[in-house]
C-alpha cells in the first residue's frame, strides 16, 4: 500500500463515520430522549452548585434519622429536573460530615442494611453559660 492509497482510505473512513455520527445525533434528537444527568459531587443542576453543598443546604434545614437514601430522595425532590442521583456519592458525603462532626452516626450500616445518621436539632440543646 502507497501513502496516497493510505491517505485516500483514511479521508474516506473518516468522511463515512462523521456522516453516521451525525445521522446518529439526528436521530436522538428527532427522538426527543434527553441524555440522562447523573448527579455526582461535581455535577448538579447544570454544573451551578455541587452535590455535596445541596446535600448540606438539604441538611441544614433537617433534623432527625435518615439514610443515604433518604437524603437521595430529599435531593430529588429539590431538583426535579434530576433524573438519577449516585447514591453511593451521597453516602461519601454523609460519611465525612459525619468525621467532621457536623452530623452523627446512629447506626453502622452492614451488608443490606444502610448506616443511619442523625442530626439533632440545635434549638432543642441547652446552651451552657
């Protein structure tokens, strides 16, 4: 094979995929399907906050038990336009605002069981003078 033959099936190979990648995008879009945004910690409502500030700003205004879960959950309903939420993300987060003593651990979660924390309500301490 000469260097002209290569060159010419390259530019032909190259010509041919961005065609059908173009096809490709055409259809998608003439489907209407939106790509699915999966929130992560660097990844909410297009990029404005991230994960771990909305689950503190959620947080903030909790108190009581929950889980990794039920905060995924609270996630959702503050930004509906979110269709899947890594939990296992959330999870890292309660994990180390827990070290950070900001909430605490009840229950050490184990296999199917999920570790539950809990945030108690400030007004409710006595303030020692």
């Amino acid at each position: 094979m000469k260097e002209s033959e290569y060159n010419r099936l390259k530019k032909k190979i190259e010509v041919d995929y961005k065609e059908k990648l173009k096809a490709l995008n055409l259809i998608w879009e003439m489907a209407g399907e939106k790509k699915s945004r999966k929130l992560t910690p660097t990844n909410i409502s297009n990029g404005k906050k991230n994960l771990t500030k909305c689950v503190s700003e959620i947080l903030e205004q909790k108190t009581g038990e929950f889980t990794a879960a039920k905060v995924a959950n609270w996630v959702s309903e503050s930004n509906p336009d979110i269709k899947e939420i890594n939990i296992p993300s959330i999870s890292n987060i309660l994990k180390r605002m827990a070290q950070d003593g900001k909430i605490q651990v009840d229950t050490v979660g184990s296999g199917r069981n999920p570790t539950i924390y809990k945030k108690e309500d400030v007004s409710d301490k006595e303030i020692p003078f």
